[in-house]
C-alpha cells in the first residue's frame, strides 16, 4: 500500500514533464505505434479503391499524406488540428473549413494539403478521445463532420494538452490516470491528453486491450476506425464531386492497380 502510494506521488511530476515536452506527447499515431499517419492513409486509400473502384493517383496520395504529416509539424500548436483540449466542437468546425478550403482553392496542391489536414484532424480525434472506449464491439464513426451533433454526447471528450484549465485541480488530473476502461467511457472533467491518448502501444492507454476484445489493443482499436473515418471523408468527397480530387482519380481497370502499389512502396 504505501509503495503505491509512493508511485502516485510521483505521477503528477511525471505527466506533467511529459506535457512540457510537446514532441513527446503531442505526435499523435507516432511512430513507435503499429499504426502511424502514414499506415492509416494508405490503408484509407486502399480501401477508397475497393469501394469506387477508382485509385487517388500516387502524387496526390503524397501531398495528402505531406499534408498529413504537416499538422504535426507546422500546426503543431492548433489544438483544433489534433482534437486536443476537449473541443471537439472546435475540430470538427476545423474539418469542415478545411474540407471546404480543399474544394474551393484555386490551387490543386493546396486542395491536397487541406485534404491532408482534414484527414488527420480525423484520425487525432480517435487517438485523442473516449470515443472508443464508448465503441468496444464495432467500428462506430463519429459525426465529426456535423460536430453540433456531438454536442449532445456529454459523455465524449479528448483530454487537456494545454495544462493551464487543470491547475489547481492536480488531484483529479492524476485520478484520471486509475480510471478503468469502463469509467473512461463517462466524462471525466481534468483528463489530460496524457490519460487520454493511444497514440501508440507505449502511451498510458495504448498498450492497453479492449475489454470486448482482448486481442486488440486500444491503439490498434484508435487506429482501425481512424481508417475507416479517413475512407469514408474520401469516399463522401468521391460521391459529392470533389472537382479537385476528381482530378487524382484514375478506373482502377486502366491502372491495374500501380498507383496504390507505388505508393505501397513509399517509406514509412
Ligand atoms: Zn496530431
């Protein structure tokens, strides 16, 4: 007993000085996890090919992915770019600017790059909230994209990067971090990022398995329906004649696959 009480002393520091080095808690789907940005792209990709049966041409799967990767560098501080801070609201109104930015630029690389930006807003918000401690049995999609529709799931949340809203409350900010997978499900008011997150297998969370599904890690659960959100926003600007993406798109028939395979190549 008083060993672990020992530990639980030393917590606060210790999530505190994770917080204070962005690189390290801030890399969503990085790349010490099974699956990272790129792996989720290309699994979306793949996936758009099955259901229209058109391939996104290899050059604009790279600046979709640039773009991608860009939100973690450049934007690295929008907590709107990586569903940080309990604003889902705020991420989501970000994805549908940036959806609209990408059909209504006059320039095609960047409609690919807010494509790109869009899609990671996408696959953050599963890495970075409770939604999938509320969906252990199936792939459930959130309505991101009609963000006031979460507004009246209370029960959903992505944790505190910035840390200021949690001074003063460093005792339920720690509490947060003995929360079983099924108290996760409810809202919990100091979570930070932190006792959130499944970036990767190594996080607080991420190693651990869905309770449904012992098999699966909450990583590798964040990841399958980042996967699935990130082909359906392609397949919705697929069916909703997206004039610019329209212009990456080649019959799978002529193709014969090559360009998901060239791309298949690219390092990760
Ligand atoms: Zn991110």
């Amino acid at each position: 007993m008083k060993s672990s009480i020992k530990i639980t002393a030393l917590i606060p520091i210790s999530f505190l000085l994770f917080d204070f080095f962005p690189s390290i808690s801030l890399e969503a789907f990085g790349p010490s996890g099974s699956f990272n940005h790129i792996r989720i792209l290309k699994e979306s990709f793949r996936a758009f090919t099955e259901e229209t049966g058109y391939e996104i041409r290899a050059d604009c799967q790279e600046m979709i992915v640039q773009g991608n990767l860009k939100s973690d560098s450049e934007f690295m501080n929008s907590e709107g770019y990586h569903c940080d801070n309990n604003n889902i609201f705020g991420c989501g109104l970000e994805l549908r600017d940036l959806k609209s930015k990408s059909e209504k630029t006059t320039f095609f690389s960047d409609s690919m790059i807010s494509i790109g930006h869009a899609t990671h807003i996408i696959q953050d918000f599963y890495a970075h909230s409770n939604w999938i401690e509320n969906h252990p049995n199936q792939i459930e999609i959130a309505p991101l994209e009609e963000p006031w529709m979460l507004l009246s799931m209370s029960h959903i949340q992505t944790g505190y990067y910035n840390l200021a809203p949690i001074l003063h409350h460093e005792e339920e900010a720690v509490e947060c971090l003995n929360l079983s997978f099924e108290e996760m499900q409810n809202f919990f008011p100091f979570a930070t990022h932190i006792c959130l997150n499944k970036d990767s297998e190594k996080t607080f969370r991420g190693g651990g398995s869905v309770e449904s599904n012992p098999n699966i890690t909450l990583h590798q659960w964040a990841g399958l329906h980042a996967v699935e959100h990130t082909k359906k926003f392609l397949v919705d600007a697929f069916n909703s004649d997206h004039k610019n993406l329209n212009l990456c798109l080649i019959s799978k028939k002529l193709s014969f696959s090559c360009n998901n395979s060239i791309f298949k190549l690219r390092n990760e």
